[in-house]
C-alpha cells in the first residue's frame, strides 16, 4: 500500500465504530511531496473525510493530490458532495482504495468527467474493512455479531446459572472493545433481570458505549435496573404494557416482535451493527434464523460438567442438520480463547 494510502488508512482505522451507519474513512492531501492536510468521517451526519482534510489546509491545495480510503461521494446525503468540495479547490489527483457500493455514489465518474485524473488502487486490507459496511448496505439489517463466554465444555454456567467470571480480565477487555465498536448491544429479559448488566463499553480513555436493546419478553422492568445509567436510551421490546410507564427512561416498543423484524427497526433507527450478549434463548433464536454475520467464542480453561447452561438450546437429529460455521480467527488471551467464526 502507497504510504500516504496507509496514512489514511490509519484515520480510518481510528475512527471505526464511531460513524454509525457510515463507513469509516481517511483522506490525505500531498502537495510536492509534502502533505498538507488529512482528515477523517468523524461521525454520523458530520462532514466526510475529504471535507475535514480540505478544511486542515493551510496552504493551497491547487494543484494537490488527495488520497482517500473510500471513492469521494457524489451524492447530497447529510452532506453535501465531497467531488464538488475536491473539484472546488483545484486538487488534480484523486486515489482511492475501496469503491463505494452505495449505488448513489459515482464520485469516479463525476471527477473524470470535470478532469481531475482518478486512480482506483485496490487494496484487499482496505476491502476487507469496507466488507460490514457494504453488507448492511444491501441487508439493510445491521451487521449481528453473536458473543459468549464458554467453559472448555461449551458450557455458559454452572447448572445453578452461575456465570459471572468465566473468562479472564483480557478477555473481557477484549469484550469491551467489541461493544465500542458496535452500534448497539443486545441482552434477553432474562440477562437483564438476572444479571442486570451494565451494557457500557469501558476501555481506556472512556469508550462509545452501544444502544442497549433488550428483547424483555413478558418481564417487568424495575426502577433500580442498572441500564437506567446508562449513557445512551435503550430500546426495550415488550409485550407487557406494564412497561410503558418507563417511557420517559426507555423507547419502549410493545408488541409481538419477530427477529427479523426487529432488526429492520433498528436499521431503520441507523443502528448498523449489533452485539448479542445473550443469553442462551437469545443466541439459540439467532443461529435458528440465522440472522448472524460473525459468531465470537471466549473459551475459558475450566470444565463446568452437566449443566443445562448451553450455547445452542436444541437438538438435532442429524449431523447434516447441526450447525456449521467456519473459523475466521483464533486469538489467545491470556489463559483465554478466543474464536471467531462466520456462517459455513
Ligand atoms: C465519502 N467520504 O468520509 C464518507 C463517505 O449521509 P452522508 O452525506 O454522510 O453520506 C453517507 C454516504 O457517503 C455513505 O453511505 C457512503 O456511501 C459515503 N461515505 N463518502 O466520500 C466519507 N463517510
Ligand atoms: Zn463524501
């Protein structure tokens, strides 16, 4: 990768998980060997990379080249175009490393045709980066990332429903910068209830916490739940219309709701990657669906024995029609593991 493409790269690698529905991405402007500006899509709805890099210049750019992760947009979104701000201020070289699938953007075409010389220069890192984002693109569905913390024998609690602690402190940091980078986190009625987590991402320097969205059931939420502090409005699913009278602390949305409906509303409310924390008649219902993109496994040293505490809650009565999947990654966290896998 060109240098000032792996500089940019790095703006967009730093901000991934902070853009929401948007694609992270960095720009680079380079003028006589030198660069005179960069920048990055700091968030949802805020102006994209090239604006923030254009704007970072304090000297000409007439003449300059801009290096871009993403193809500039040509579309008026929450923003206006970032082909008309780069014709504008007279760059002449466009390179850009991932093409954008969104089909309202052309920017390649649009600069070509004002006559600013254009380079697609693929990277397969740089791709790879992009893949979630063009993914809920055409779903229209967040990305799910499935999480649990097993026992060596796949088990997620002591048969009493023991589970606090499975996994060591690196893998729940591990934990933690997962739920950074996802829009949203989701936990069943009876996680919320039983355990009542705090869903907040905590890493170094603070961390973006994602959208608590519980599936409640019939449960009943109390006044002294934990999510209460949290730092961003949770979604709450219910069909208990007791509830509603948490309508001021919570979005309470009652009602009979299938998954995949579920996931389109919280599309629709641009929420573009998911966290499911379970519990296991959560996970269960996911792979049954199989409304996942990635599944992530923390397995701990530790053999909890017979426990009805499993990941997946059914039986099957072929190997054909267990589930299969493939392994992504393999990471060892301290005395931990960690297995990322994707759909077979
Ligand atoms: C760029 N540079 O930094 C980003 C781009 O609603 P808007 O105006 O923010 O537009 C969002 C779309 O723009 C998004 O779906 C993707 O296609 C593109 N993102 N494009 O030129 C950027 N973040
Ligand atoms: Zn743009």
């Amino acid at each position: 990768m060109n240098r000032y493409m792996s500089m940019a790269f790095e703006l967009a690698r730093m901000t991934a998980g902070q853009t929401g529905k948007n694609p992270a991405v960095g720009a680079v402007i380079v003028k006589e060997g030198k660069v005179i500006g960069m920048g990055a899509h700091l968030g949802y709805g805020k102006p994209h990379a090239e604006r923030q890099a254009i704007a970072s210049c304090s000297e000409s750019t007439e003449g300059a080249d801009i290096y871009v992760t993403l193809e500039p947009c040509s579309h008026y979104g929450k923003t206006p175009p970032c082909t008309e701000a780069i014709i504008e201020v007279g760059i002449s070289r466009v390179f850009y490393a991932a093409k954008d699938l969104n089909p309202k953007v052309s920017g390649h075409q649009v600069l070509l045709d004002s006559g600013i010389h254009v380079a697609h220069t693929p990277d397969a890192i740089i791709d790879r980066f992009y893949a979630p984002f063009f993914k809920h693109l055409v779903s229209k569905r967040p990305n799910v990332t499935l999480k649990c913390a097993t026992s060596l024998d796949g088990r997620l609690a002591l048969d009493d429903g023991t589970s606090s602690w499975i996994t060591g402190e690196a893998a729940r940091s591990d934990v933690h910068n997962e739920r950074h980078q996802h829009d949203a986190i989701l936990v069943g009625g009876g996680t919320l209830l039983h355990d009542d987590p705090k869903l907040t991402a905590r890493i170094e320097g603070g961390g973006d916490s994602p959208v608590p969205v519980i599936l409640l059931g019939h449960g009943e939420l109390s006044d002294d739940q934990m999510i209460l502090r949290h730092p961003k409005r949770a979604i709450i699913y219910t069909t208990n219309e007791a509830n509603l009278k948490y309508s001021e602390n919570y979005d309470i949305r009652i009602g009979e709701w299938p998954l995949d409906a579920i996931l389109e509303d919280l599309y629709a409310q641009g929420i573009s990657s998911l966290f499911v924390e379970g519990g296991s008649t959560i996970l269960t219902s996911f792979i049954k669906q199989q409304l996942y993109d990635r599944i992530l496994i923390y397995i701990a040293p530790k053999i909890f024995g017979e426990s009805r505490h499993t990941l997946y809650k059914e039986q099957f009565s072929s190997m054909e029609e267990s589930v299969h999947l493939e392994l992504i990654d393999v990471e060892k966290l301290g005395s931990d593991l960690k297995l990322t896998y994707g759909k077979a």
